[in-house]
C-alpha cells in the first residue's frame, strides 16, 4: 500500500511567519516556486517531526482538511513543509461565518482526537474566506500531538486529549454526529495502512521503534469512536 509523504531535496527560507511563540516557521520556496511554511527538526525536535507526519497521514486519509505537506530531507535543514494556503486567517468564530466545509472540520475533532493533540488553539486552526461571508477550516500544526511520543502516549491508555485551550467557539454547532462518522472510519482503517503509515512517519522522523509507533497508532484508531466520542463530551462541557 502507497503511502507516502513528498520529500524535497532543498528549500530557500524566506522570512519568518509573523506569529509569536513559534517553532522558527519561515516561509520557504522549493525549486519549483512552491511556497511552504518550514519548521527544522532541529527546531521542533524529532518527536514534534513524527507527529506532524503520522497526523498527516491520518489527516489525509479520512479527509481532514490539511494543506499538502512534505519533507525537507537537505541533511541542513531536515524540515517539515506545510504548503502556503494564501488568505488564511487564524479561528475567530465571530468572523468565520458559516463553514463551508463542514464534514472536514468536523472531521478535525475526531483526527485530534486520535492522535492527541491538545494545541487546537486559534493560531493552528485556520480559514479561508469566501465573497459571500463564509470559511472553509483548515487544520494546521500537530508538532504537539501526543502520538510524537509514542511510549509516552501508550502509558496514558487510551484517553482523549483536553481541550482545554480548543480554539474558543469551535466548534461552532453540534458537530458530534459527524465528528462521530468519521470516527468510525477511523477504526475501520486497514491493518495495512497502519502498518505503511507508520513506517513511512518513522522514515521520516528517523523513528526505529516503528512497531510500538504501529501499535499506539492502531490501538488509538481502533479506538477511534470512543476517544471522539469522550472528547466530543469534554467539548461540549467548557461551553
Ligand atoms: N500552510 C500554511 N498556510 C498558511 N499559513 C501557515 C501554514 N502553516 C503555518 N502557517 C502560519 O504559520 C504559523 C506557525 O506555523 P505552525 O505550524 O503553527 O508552527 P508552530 O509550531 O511554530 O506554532 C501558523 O500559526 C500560521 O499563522
Ligand atoms: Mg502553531
């Protein structure tokens, strides 16, 4: 089974992204004039590198909205590249209007909720605007999911991340039975999926111990309808 992240050989850095307590993300072009946001591991740290892979993976895999991503494997600079999505802004939920991409946003509760990622806050939520006042979502930054640290996450068992920090107002109606949809493909996902996604994260995070990777991986994706389902009851609770 094809699964497979994009590697680039060199990158130029532009400068960096205008945000505060940030990883060192620049801008960055490909020798194609391809603009991405660049994080070195050697910023972010080899854990924060495997999380951002696996979430990837698994994002693109049920259709959670990410931007394309791939990996700079320059031994220089070693980095995680996030296509540039012109025009995005960060979660407001008093500008967003209405979702347009309602299925994948939702389907971000359930992704974040797999891999344990705690860092939805505003700043890694995105928007896209549209003329007539809406926004299509899209998920950015999962260099805190838990999934990055594999023995770590396997000793917690299986519990759903606290969305505590959760960007405020997301999301911004009741989203559980799609969020609960996609849950269940989760959990329906093929061993042999499992088993080359992990491999490939591992690749690229230079990760050896792919098998307890594989193992916390699919033992959170079996899992998948009850983590969302527990994390969706801790959403609704700070409302
Ligand atoms: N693909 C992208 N398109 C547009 N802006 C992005 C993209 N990826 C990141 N950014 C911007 O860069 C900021 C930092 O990137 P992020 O991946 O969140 O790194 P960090 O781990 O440093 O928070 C984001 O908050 C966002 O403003
Ligand atoms: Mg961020």
């Amino acid at each position: 089974m094809m699964v497979r992240i994009q590697r680039i050989s060199q990158i130029m850095r532009l400068t960096r992204v205008p945000v505060p307590h940030t990883n060192e993300a620049t801008y960055a072009l490909d020798p194609g004039g391809r603009r991405w946001v660049a994080k070195r591991e050697a910023d972010m740290g080899c854990e924060a590198l495997l999380a951002e892979a696996l979430t990837w993976l698994l994002a693109r895999e049920i259709g959670a909205p990410v931007p394309d991503a791939a990996f700079c494997d320059d031994p220089d600079e070693r980095s995680w590249l996030s296509e540039w999505i012109p025009h995005a802004k960060h979660w407001s939920a008093s500008s967003a209007g209405p979702i347009r991409n309602l299925e994948g946003a939702a389907s971000i509760l359930a992704l974040d909720a797999v891999v344990f990622n705690e860092a939805r806050h505003g700043g890694n939520l995105l928007l896209v605007p549209d003329v007539d006042g809406g926004s299509t979502a899209v998920a950015i930054d999962a260099d805190e999911a838990l999934i990055g640290h594999p023995a770590e996450l396997t000793r917690r068992g299986l519990v759903p991340p606290d969305p505590r920090i959760l960007a405020a107002g997301f999301p911004p109606g009741d989203w559980r039975a799609i969020a609960s949809d996609v849950a269940t493909r989760v959990a329906a996902l093929p061993d042999a999926w499992l088993d080359a996604a992990a491999t490939e994260a591992c690749a690229v995070a230079r990760e050896p111990h792919v098998h307890l990777v594989r193992d916390v991986l699919a033992s959170r994706c079996r899992a998948a309808v009850e983590l969302t389902g527990r994390y969706m009851d801790a959403v609704e609770a700070r409302r």
